[in-house]
C-alpha cells in the first residue's frame, strides 16, 4: 500500500475551496481509517520516521487490505523563512514534527481523531490502528 502524500499548501486550498475542515478532507469514508503523517522537511526525525512508516502502510495493507489509508502531508519548510510551517500548525492543530494522526469518520459528527503523537514508535502506533479498526468497524454498522 503506497503512502499518499499531499503537499500542505494544496490542502489548505482545497480547505478554503471546498470550506470543510481537514478532518473531513481527509477521512472521507466511513468505515475506513486514515493515519496521517505530518512531516516537514529538513527535520531529522521525520526522515527517521519515513522508512518505518512506509515498512508499516506495507504490513497494515497485508493485513487490513483498503480498511486502512495511510497520508503523509509534506510541509516545505525553506531555511529563510517558516511560513508554510506556521500555516500547517495554525491549520492541523499540531506544534511538533512528525505529528501522527489516526482519524475515522462517524455518520453523525463528520471526520473525529482518534489518536494524535509526536513521533510515536511504530508499535504503538500498529495497536492504535488496530484499536481503530474496529471502532471504524462499529461505527459503520451503527
């Protein structure tokens, strides 16, 4: 299962175009989970970060098969200025990098997170995807 990765710069455009909330951008279905990735470049924990999560979209798509998405959003983060990082962290609601999350989507309340980190350790963030899973599982059928 590839990772699909978004410059943040297009989703806060298609933010503003469309006037829904990332959440409900990224989490568009009911019954799926999303595990979204907030990166930046230049930060040396994300590049630590990426092969592991590549390594684990890869097993969870063996195992989960389309129940699971993997997103990875790319904030550009040039040496003279910090612009577009500020925006994410306004926009996302996150401070540090990677910031992880995992979102589902209700038929009621639109798209809720589930889980939010910085920089967890795959294993933790393996049994918080299984955990969603079967609450995603529970939601659809409600």
């Amino acid at each position: 299962m590839a990772i699909r990765n978004i410059e943040f710069t297009e989703l806060d455009r298609e933010i503003s175009k469309a006037g829904k909330s990332h959440l409900d951008l990224l989490a568009s279905e009911t019954g799926r989970v999303y595990v979204v990735a907030i990166s930046r470049d230049k930060c040396p924990a994300c590049e630590r970060q990426k092969p592991r999560m590549d390594e684990l979209a890869e097993n969870t798509a063996e195992k989960q098969g389309k129940k699971v998405a993997f997103i990875r959003i790319r904030v550009k983060y040039p040496t003279e200025k910090d612009e577009e990082s500020s925006r994410s962290k306004e926009v996302l609601g996150h401070y540090f990098y990677p910031t992880n999350l995992i979102l589902v989507r209700t038929k009621d309340k639109g798209a809720i997170e589930l889980y939010r980190n910085v920089s967890p350790r795959m294993s933790e963030l393996k049994r918080s995807i299984k955990t969603a899973v079967e609450i995603a599982e529970r939601l659809e059928k409600a």
